[in-house]
C-alpha cells in the first residue's frame, strides 16, 4: 500500500487550515486597530478645550466689565448663545454655570455632551 497520495492531501488540507486560521487572526487585528484609532480621533479634545478658553475668557471680562452691575439677561443671553453655537457647529450640548464672587473668586462648572463623549469639569476657580 502506498499512503504517499494521502499524506500530501492530508498535509495540503492542514497548511491551508492554518493559512486560513492565520488570516481570521490578522483580520481581527486590524479591525481592532481601526476602532480603537477611530476611538482616539473621535475623543474631542480641541473642542473642549476652545470651550474651555472661551468661556474662562468671556467670563473673566463679564466679572471684570460687571463690578458695578450688569444685567442678568445680558449674562443669560452670552450663556444662551455659548449653547446655540455649540450644538449648531459642533452638534454637542454644552452648559455651564457661574457662581457668585466671594472673597474675590467665582467658580465655573463646564458640562460637554456630543453623544460620544461626555465631559464634566467642576469647578474652575477665577477671580474677580
């Protein structure tokens, strides 16, 4: 009996099982790779960080400009257009909110939601 046939066609099948079994492995490697590179670039930082600037900013010249009395729907409108430019550029719900000078320094919470990524700072000090 000759078996030489059989072992090729037996060793033939193994090879390309495990070149298959390989190629499964490499593509799950990839696509893991891919997410999580998509998961980096979809974190966004610049956003909330020119969020950040520009409200410390703003908020900073109201308390300096305000001493002697501002009205509070000026305050509400700045806040209110802050939201609006937000979620009309950026599509992400924005809030934040100002505590009272004492002792010379305000608080400010600053609440970022783009439905991906949610950020919560709480609070920042600036002074008045």
């Amino acid at each position: 009996m000759k078996a030489d046939g059989q072992w090729i066609i037996m060793m033939g099948f193994l090879v390309s099982l495990g070149i298959f079994y390989l190629a499964v492995i490499i593509s799950q490697s990839t696509l893991v790779g891919q997410t999580t590179a998509e998961g980096v670039l979809e974190f966004p930082k610049n956003d909330i960080q020119d969020l950040r600037h520009d409200i410390l900013e703003v908020e900073n010249l109201n308390l300096t400009q305000c001493q002697s009395g501002c009205s509070p729907t000026l305050m509400g409108n700045i806040s209110s257009e802050i939201q609006q430019i937000s979620l009309y550029r950026k599509s992400a719900i924005v809030s934040y909110s100002l505590s009272p000078c004492v002792n010379n320094r305000s608080q400010v919470s600053i609440y970022y939601d783009n439905g991906v990524t949610t950020y919560n700072e709480s609070p920042i000090t600036i002074h008045c």
